[in-house]
C-alpha cells in the first residue's frame, strides 16, 4: 500500500498552506525560496490539486476516481468534489475532534476502534452519509489515548453539520456540507480545468 512519508512542515510550505488545516499547531520558521517565483497557469491548477490531495490524504489514484464521481453528479463538479472528500470517514472523525491531525483519524479507523451506526467500520474512505452516527468503540474509550486527544481537541470548532458529544465520544451527520460551510484553502475550479484539458 503506498503512503505519503512526506515531512508535513515541508509540504505545508511548498504548498503555501498553513499547518492548522491538517491539525498540526507547529509553524515552519523557514521560508519558501521560490515563493516570489512566477507560476504558470497549469502550474497553478497542478499546485490546487496537490494541496486538496494532501490536505485530505489521497493519492492520485482515488482522487482521480473522486472527481469522475464528481463530474457524473448534479451540479458544479468543483463543489461535488470537496463535498466527497469532505464526507470520508477518516474526515469527519478529525472534525468531530476523535483524532489531532487526519492522518491519526485515518489510523484511527484502520485499527477497528470506529463504529458507524453501531457496525464497526476500518476504511478510511467510507462515505458517510446525513443522519449516521459515528462513534469510538466502547472498549477504546477508556484508552488513555483518547483523553490526551479530547484534552487537545476540546476547544477545537466543530462544523455545523455534525453535531458533537466528546464526553461519550459521539458524533452525529446532522447532514451533508455544502462548499460554503468548508473551510479548506483550495479553489476546486482549478482542479476541475486541470481534469477537463
């Protein structure tokens, strides 16, 4: 199975994107030597991708197939695309505060300590859908692991379309988000100009 060893802080400042948005509360002192560098437009398009790509840890393969599924939707492709790779599971336990970065929420779920709607759940690219109930397992919830991560991510916004209970470690799809309620740094229309060449 391929896996993104990329050092994070490396990426984030290629990228031009701020740690916060993976869950990571360090900052890089270096800067990017390039930064003032003239950029083409398909070198522009390529660098959204990039940034989608490894803000929700997918590779090229199934974010190829997310778009496709995405262009086959009703509606703007761009918009279709962020709300699919928002709606992963490995996702939506970051944002509901069970894991500090999304790639802790992916092994999260590929250990088997997620239940979805009462079924135990171990891919991290499963769809979740408006009215499922996401929770940690009962016998993980007394791991010490947990209470370091719900001590971190107490204070950590979550967005209105979940609804969160930290104390049981629970989680509700109040329903689908809508591009506007994302608060990711990537314009999806580039992406989709990229895909449509």
């Amino acid at each position: 199975m391929a896996v993104n060893r990329v050092p994070v802080l490396k990426r984030c400042r290629s990228l031009g994107l701020e740690p916060s948005y993976l869950g990571y509360d360090k900052k890089s002192k270096r800067t990017n030597s390039r930064a003032n560098k003239k950029v083409s437009e398909y070198g522009l398009q390529l660098r959204e991708k990039q940034k989608a790509k490894f803000i929700y840890g997918v590779l090229e393969k199934p974010f190829r197939n997310y778009y496709k599924k995405a262009d086959r939707m009703k509606g703007m492709t761009g918009e279709n695309l962020m709300v699919l790779l928002e709606s992963r599971l490995d996702n939506v336990i970051f944002r509901l505060g069970f894991a500090r970065t999304r790639r802790e929420a992916r092994q999260v779920v590929g250990h088997k300590h997620v239940l979805v709607n009462g079924k135990c759940v171990n891919i991290p690219s499963y769809r979740i859908k408006a009215g499922d109930v996401i929770e940690i397992r009962e016998k993980s919830k007394s791991l010490q692991r947990y209470k370091d991560i719900v001590e971190v991510t107490g204070g950590r916004l979550v967005p209105e379309w979940l609804d969160q209970d930290l104390e049981n470690l629970r989680g509700t799809v109040k329903e689908l988000p809508t591009r506007e309620i994302i608060d990711v740094p990537v314009n999806e229309m580039l992406i989709v100009e990229l895909y449509s060449k």
